[in-house]
C-alpha cells in the first residue's frame, strides 16, 4: 500500500521506521506529471533499496517566469496511481508553505559548474533546486537518490554539492528515457501545441546526427554545431536558447574542438515551450 504524506514530519517518522528495520532507502525528487522517464528512476530505486520514496513538488523557487509555474501540468490524481502501480512505497506531496513556511533566506548556490547551459540561461534556477533537493534529502534523508540525465547539468550540481558539503547520499544518474522518434520524456511534452509536437523529435536527431558527425571525425566546434543550428533555426515557432558543447566533467564550454565525454547540450523553445535535451560524444555506437 502506498503511504500518501503531506507533512515533512510524517514522512521523517516513516523513514526512520524503515531504518530502524534494517531497510535501505531510495528516494526520487520530481515535480510530478510523471512520465516513463521518472518511472524508470523509481525502478531503479525499487531493485537497489528495500524502500522507495517519490516526492512530487512544483518548486516555485526554480522558476524564473511565472507563466512558466502557472502552466506547469499537475496531475496528482494520475501521479499517485502511476507510483503505487510501480510498486514504490511512500509519495510526499508538500505544499509551498510546508517546504516554505517563511520566507527562504537561505540559499544554496553553486559556481563553475553553473556558469554556462540552464545556470546562464535561467538566472536563478540552480539556486532554487538546489535548495529545495538540499531540504528535501534534509527530509527525507535517504540512501540513494536517482536522477535523470536528461538534465545533466542539474545531476552534475546535485553531485557536486553533495561532496562539496560532506553528505554521505548517494547519487545515482540514469539514461534519458525517450519516444520511439527519440523525442526525450518530458512534462512539458503535453503542453506541445501540435505541429510543435511533431517538430520536437527534431532535437534528438540533430544531436544524433552531430554525434556522428563527430564520430565520423569532424572535431571542431563550429563544424559540428553550425548544420543544427540551421536545421533548428529552420522550425517555424522554433526559437534556440542555446547549443552548447561543453567538458562532460566541469561543465566548461569547449570553443575550439571537441573530446570524447564531452556533452552537446541544447535548450529550445518551440512555441512558448522550453525544452531541453543533451547527448555525450562518445565514440562508441552503442554508448550513449
Ligand atoms: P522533473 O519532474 O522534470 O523535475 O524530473 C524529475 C527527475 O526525473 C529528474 O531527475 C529528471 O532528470 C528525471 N527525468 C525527467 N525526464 C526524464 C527522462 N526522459 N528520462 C530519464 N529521467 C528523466
């Protein structure tokens, strides 16, 4: 049966009752309208710990446009049937005054990793996830804690502050979940007007098509991103926030050429959507 908790102190005392049983806990941080991408965090989760903990919370603090907050889809009556038919144990869905009760002073904020992709982009939005994954593993204080690579640059700060403040989680990336068309599993993908929703599968295939490019030899950046960026700029209502190939470990943006584990990482709007996807240059066909 899947305990449903609304309050942190519940879901503290619920966890410390699985540790207090021997049970190792994996928790998955999500903002809902769950997807097969989230589901496949949460199987991970159920076949590394005994206990399984989803949370969903839209978090305000992330977002810099509020039409952007305001059309955020939320499905809680669907997220909860799609958690408990995984099989995963607790769901926490804190209010904004239970993770907020008063005003934020304090902030979690991160450089170098943050200076280029979404960190440049969304000024703002690390500090808010940040913050709010720092309060959340306060919570929930799990084990493992699973994110996706889809959001590389998110997975790479969470790591980073985890070892930068002497945590002891866990944290585990996963592949990118993606649409038979190779379009990558997203919340925003129901808010695609129609002839946006058949342009999108277009992302992945100009970053499939780079990458082999690169894989053919071509290893300088211009070359490689100039052919997607007219093949994106080409999408009517298509507007590109940026194309960027950066060191797969400090998030540094490469100017001049290319290196195996680096990761090409774009972010585009098609109509009033913003959606991102990224892909590492690995040489072998069959590493993503
Ligand atoms: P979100 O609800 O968008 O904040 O995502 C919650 C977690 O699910 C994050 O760690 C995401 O990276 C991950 N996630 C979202 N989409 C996918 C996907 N298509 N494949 C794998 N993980 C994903």
């Amino acid at each position: 049966m899947l305990s449903v908790n609304r309050r942190a102190n519940d879901v503290r005392t619920l966890v410390a009752d699985w540790r207090s049983s021997g049970h190792t806990v994996g928790f998955i941080p999500t903002m809902g309208a769950l997807h097969e991408g989230h589901g496949s965090l949460i199987r991970a989760s159920l076949d590394q710990c005994d206990r399984t903990l989803v949370s969903i919370f839209v978090n305000p603090l992330q977002f810099d446009r509020d039409e952007d907050l305001a059309t955020y889809p939320v499905d809680s009556r669907a997220d909860q049937n799609f958690v408990a038919d995984l099989g995963a144990h607790a769901l926490f869905l804190p209010s904004v005054e239970e993770m907020y009760p008063s005003k934020q002073l304090t902030l979690v904020t991160q450089s170098e990793l943050t200076d280029h992709l979404d960190g440049a982009a969304r000024p703002g939005f690390f500090d808010g996830i940040l913050t709010v994954v720092l309060k959340l593993f306060h919570m929930v204080n799990p084990d493992i804690a699973f994110f996706g690579q889809k959001d590389y640059q998110q997975v790479a700060v969470v790591r980073r502050m985890v070892e930068d403040l002497n945590m002891t989680i866990k944290i585990h990336a996963m592949p990118t979940e993606r649409e038979s068309n190779g379009l990558a599993l997203s919340s925003r993908n129901r808010l695609l007007a129609k002839t946006s929703r058949s342009d999108a599968p277009k992302l992945f295939k100009c970053l499939n098509e780079l990458r082999s490019r690169f894989r053919d030899g071509e290893t300088e950046v211009r070359a490689l991103v100039a052919p997607i960026r007219k093949t994106l700029a080409a999408i009517p209502d298509a507007r590109i926030d940026y194309i960027s190939v950066v060191d797969g470990q400090s998030l540094q943006l490469r100017t001049d050429r290319v290196q195996v584990g680096d990761v090409v990482a774009i972010a585009v709007f098609l109509g009033e959507i913003r959606l991102i996807d990224n892909i590492i240059l690995s040489d072998h066909p069959w590493k993503s």
